[in-house]
C-alpha cells in the first residue's frame, strides 16, 4: 500500500497505477493487452472478441449444422453393431441362479381346460364367466368378478364397438407364508373367436398346479379380462381405486398385495415354435430389463426359440447380413415405441410403476414344436423368480433399446444421436441471436441469410410475433377439441359416419392451417422486415428444441422421430431463396406426413409391402386409432402433436410467408 502511494505522489503515476502494465508499452502493445482480457473482460463482455465470435459463427455455422446431422445419424444407424451395445445380464441378485428345477405336470389337463373353455364360449357368444367363476372355484382360488362399462368418444369402426359392456374375473391365491402384501399377476385376454382359448387353459393349468406348491411367499392373481385394453384399463383403476379415464366399473370385492410384477400371456395353439416378447407401453414406457432378461433366460434354459419384434437373433455378429438384421429390430422397436400405444396388455401396467411383459406363442412352419409342459416350465420358472424378489425391480435400466434380447442399448449411448440434432437448432438460433445483435457488430460486416441488413430499417417490436403465435395455438386447440365436439353436425349435414367424421375434420383442420392468413403482424410497425421474421424463427427454433428435448425423456423414438425430420428443414427455411422447393421439404417433413412414412416403413420392415392405396386407409386408420387411445387409456402423443409440433409447424410455416 505504501509503495502505491508514492506511485500515485509521482507525476502521472495515478494514470499509471490501475494499468501499470501497461503503461509505458507501444499502443499496439497496449490494444493486444486490453482485448486479451487484462481488464479482466471476459469473452461475451469484450467487443472485439465478441466480433471475432460472431464472425466465426457467422462463417461456420453452416458446416457445423452438417455435421451435426452426419454425426446424429451415423451414431443411431451405429447403434445396432454389436461392439456399440451391452451385453444383458441379470442386475437383481434375488432373481440369480439357483439350483431349482422347474416342474410342471399338468399338460395334458391344460388342453382339457382350453377345450372346455371355447366351447363354452361359443355356447355363451363371449366370455363364460359362470364357467370361469365355477372352474377357478373348483381349483381351490378366491374368485371375484368385476363389471364395466364404457362410451366410446366416438365408434370404433375397426372392433365394430362404440358401447363397451363386459366383465373381468379373477382369482387370488393366496401365499401360505406371506400376509398378502405383495402378490404377481399373470393375465390373459379373452379375444373373439377362437384366439386365446389356449392360454387360458394353460392358465388355469397352472393355477392348480401352483394351488399345490408351499413355497409362495406372494398371493397369485389369475386374471381373465374381456374387451382387451378397455377390461384391463377397468380392473386396474378398480384395484387401485383410481379413475383416471371415466371407465364405470363395479367395486373390487377382492384384493391382494402391492402388485410387484405381471406377465400377460396370449397363445392360440396347442403346440409352438416359438415365444415373442413385447415391452413398449403405454406412451412409450418400457419395464425394467431385468424382467426381460429373466424371460430370456428360461427360454434359453428350456430350448425355447425366442423372439422380440418376430425376428430371431443371429450369431454372426461381424457380417453384414447380421449389422442390417439387428438395424431392422432396432428400428421397429422404435417405431413401435414412438406411436406411443401399448403393444399388449402389459402396457397398461406400467403407468402404475408395475414391471410387466407380453408373451406371446408363435406357431409357424418351423421344425421344431414344444408343447404345454415346455410352456408351463418357463412360466412356472418365471414366477418362482418373481416370488424370490425382496423390493420392486429397479436395479437395471428402465431406458434402453433392444437389437436382440442378448444385446441392449442404453440411455446413455443412445441420446448422444439426439442431442446431435437438437445442437442443430442451437447453433442455428446462436447465428440468429449474433446477426439480430447489431448494436455490438458492424452494419458493414453483419448480413442476413438473404442479404445485408439495412441500418436505417426500423427495429420491430415483440408485438409482431404475437398474432402469429396467438393464430398457430388456437389452430392446434382447434386440431384437438373440434373432431370430437363437431362429429353429429357433421354426420347431420355430410353422408358420413361418426368416425370417419371426426378423422376428416383432423384432415380438414390440419389442412386449412396452411390457409391462414398468419401475416396479420404486418399492420404492426416495423413488421414485414428481415428482423421481425429472424425473430419469429429464433423462437420457433428454441420452442422446437425445448419441445423435442422434454418428448425425449419420455418417449426417445417419438423425440428422435420428429427431430430427424423436422430440425433440418426447421434449420434452413426462411422467406428468400427458392420458396417452392422450402415450402415442399416443410410440407413433407410434417408430423401426419412423417406418420405416413412410418406406416410404409414398418410394412417394409416387417417383410409386407403395402400399396399407396392400403397405406392412405391405415393412414386414416392410425388417426383414429391416436384419438381414441388418447380418450381411452391417455396416451400423450396427440396432444402433444396438436398443442406444440404443429402449431411450431406452423410458425416455420409463417416464416417461410414472412414477405
């Protein structure tokens, strides 16, 4: 301090004291000292670094857009090698190896029950439940039914249902060595027609065999439910005693414990040759994979072929037959996951934090068969795992990709390939924000995408991106709330019916969005100019990457979907250069265009071309299908589409007709 004041006493030596290092030096010297941060600026607060920013961003941001889009699809297409993915391993150590034997002695008797099962149901033209209550009885369960009904939002022309009335029955048996806290489910569907009448025969086979066992330290419920989803969506809201989708039900007369884990089983043949899983849910959830790993395992166990998405693994990892055989089962996986609906009944058990699966038994024209003994070992084994567990399973991953059932591929692996994509939009908004930022660049060097900005041009209020904003919104509200409001005035004006009225008003509306007259903002002051549409685009971009970013933690395929086609055109549109070619590429990359290449490529993927014709009809049908999982059992993707993507569709919309 002393030394400082004799320094400030000198002559000029108070000038010099707060920069002595420079005092002295030549005024480049000093000039490189001051913009290299010996003031302590720091890279945004210092002009002349932030120019040399702005100028390498401006000049680069290009090349670093492509190769963003490079590296997110080599790295997903580079998900399905083999040295990318881990290998499944069983994480519960309650669920290990053991030196258990499983047994199951009851075949023949499960035959039996099949038979006895469908003829009764012929004689009573649906579910027999008098013959259920009696046989679950007899076996030694406490039986219970349940009763529901449910209005469809509008008809369901596919199932030909619109008023749903049917029963569930179930029976409990209870754990000898527990005080029924906990307890397991195995469920199956009572379909139509002869469907199914085998795996409630193996069912009930099996319940008998388990009524004789001591070592249950869960209750067992065996449920038949009717209506497929719908029953199932009933009995669950009645066990939990919830009411989530105005589902009108009967009392649940008969409890168990906390439900740990489900397993729904659909077989409709004596003999099979091979067993297929299915894990996507509702939304897009899917159970924890140790539960998958134990079914693999006792496949694997038994000499039972096994399956995910119908296709067998291969042991030629290295060639390229096997890199594409594992692509398709990758990509149909997500396919399947991104529509968001439960692909059986154990879909629904998840929304309750319930780890649950669906098997199903494939008889094709393979050599080998197995028969009931085989099946009901696997079972048996299964739930005699289950019945070990000491918590809920929570040790292995719930986020995860499957290539094959011996491979997965993690949440940590696979979101890099996302986060590639949205960088796109990062990088193009940060090149916005810097040629909006006039005041700290110079007019000479600053340019717009369509050439350079004017310095006398005025500077536009955020009040021009109001109307537009206000108009993209009320058409998503109107996407979602008019088909189901409007459906009886427009069967009473047009010949069609209730639900081909409703899937046409979504087209009608999703159409005449494009209509609009969104350049309302042009009465505004300083409205119409580059400014006031780089604005509108450096929202929208941020609201697309905020909007896929929160989809992709819940639902990955559904987020990866819309960002592989949406972010590229999203990044380059704007209202100069070829407007017919942009107004094209926007037009093909909308949600209903991008779930229109979805239908024809999974028909690719699962060996069954359809033709233009067949794929418009599903293409309908896939509307109709959204909107009534939506009012029947939640599903969030229409929502979704209709209050952000489409209306942020929109706004690229409106950017591209800025002028």
């Amino acid at each position: 301090l002393r030394w400082q004041r004799r320094r400030e006493e000198e002559p000029g030596g108070e000038a010099c004291a707060p920069a002595r290092l420079t005092c002295g030096a030549s005024p480049a010297r000093r000039g490189r000292l001051g913009s290299s941060g010996g003031g302590g600026m720091g890279l945004l607060s210092d002009p002349y670094r932030r120019r040399a920013l702005a100028r390498l961003l401006l000049r680069l941001h290009a090349p670093l857009c492509l190769a963003c889009l490079a590296g997110g699809l080599g790295w997903f297409l580079g998900l399905a090698f083999q040295p990318c993915t881990l290998r499944a391993s069983m994480s519960e150590n309650a669920m290990g190896s053991t030196m258990v034997e499983e047994r199951f002695a009851h075949p023949d008797r499960a035959l039996a029950h099949a038979r006895d099962f469908a003829a009764h149901k012929r004689k009573a033209r649906g579910m027999p439940v008098a013959w259920l209550e009696k046989t679950m009885w007899n076996l030694g369960l406490e039986v219970y039914k349940q009763s529901f009904s449910r209005t469809l939002p509008f008809p369901d022309e596919l199932r030909e249902r619109y008023m749903v009335t049917g029963t569930n029955v179930y029976g409990i048996l209870r754990a000898p060595r527990a005080a029924s806290t906990e307890s397991l489910v195995l469920s199956v569907p009572c379909s139509e027609g002869q469907q199914n009448n085998q795996a409630v025969g193996l069912m009930l086979a099996l319940a008998s065999y388990f009524r004789g066992q001591i070592y249950w330290a869960k209750d067992i419920i065996f449920l038949v439910n009717e209506h497929d989803l719908i029953g199932m969506e009933a009995w669950l809201e009645a066990y939990h005693d919830v009411n989530v989708t105005e589902v009108q039900s009967s009392g649940m007369l008969g409890r168990a414990g906390a439900i740990q884990a489900a397993i729904s089983l659909e077989l409709s043949s004596d003999v099979i040759t091979s067993f297929d899983v299915a894990v996507e849910g509702l939304n897009g959830q899917l159970p924890n994979l140790d539960l998958v790993n134990l079914f693999y395992a006792f496949c694997q166990k038994n000499g039972l072929l096994c399956t995910i998405q119908g296709k067998l693994q291969r042991s030629d990892w290295d060639s390229l037959p096997s890199y594409l055989h594992s692509l398709q089962t990758l990509l149909l996986m997500v396919l399947k996951q991104g529509s968001g609906r439960p692909q059986g009944d154990h879909g629904l058990f998840l929304r309750y934090h319930i780890e649950a699966i669906t098997v199903r038994g494939i008889n094709s024209f393979r050599q080998y068969k197995y028969d009931m003994g085989t099946v009901g070992k696997t079972l048996e084994g299964m739930f005699r795992k289950l019945n070990n567990l000491l918590e809920r399973l929570h040790q292995s991953y719930f986020f995860y990709l499957l290539p094959s059932l011996s491979r997965f591929v993690s949440i940590g692996i696979y979101m890099p390939a996302f986060g590639f994509l949205i960088l796109i939009l990062v990088l193009k908004a940060l090149d916005l924000w810097m040629k909006l930022s006039q005041c700290d660049v110079d007019p000479a060097d600053q340019s717009c995408d369509g050439g350079p900005v004017a310095v006398e041009e005025p500077r536009p209020s955020l009040l021009t991106l109001v109307p537009p904003l206000l108009i993209c919104h009320a058409t998503g509200l109107a996407l979602y709330f008019l088909p189901i409001l409007g459906q009886h005035m427009a069967t009473h004006h047009f010949p069609v019916s209730e639900s081909e009225a409703v899937v046409l008003t979504v087209i009608a509306i999703y159409v005449a969005g494009l209509a609009l007259p969104h350049n309302t903002h042009r009465v505004l002051t300083g409205a119409g100019s580059d400014r006031g549409w780089m604005m509108l685009k450096l929202l929208s971009l941020l609201y697309l990457a905020m909007q896929l970013g929160c989809i992709a933690l819940i639902n990955f395929s559904l987020g990866f979907l819309l960002a592989v086609t949406m972010v590229p055109v999203a990044a380059v549109v704007q209202p100069t250069g070829p407007r017919l070619l942009q107004a094209v590429l926007l037009v093909l990359v909308t949600p209903a265009a991008t779930l229109l290449f979805c239908i024809f490529l999974y028909h690719e993927l699962i060996e069954y071309p359809i033709t233009l014709l067949e794929g418009w009809q599903r293409f309908l049908q896939a509307i109709a299908e959204g909107l009534l999982d939506h009012h029947l059992y939640g599903s969030i993707v229409f929502p979704f589409v209709a209050f952000f993507v489409y209306p942020c569709w929109l706004l690229l919309w409106n950017v591209l007709f800025w002028k």
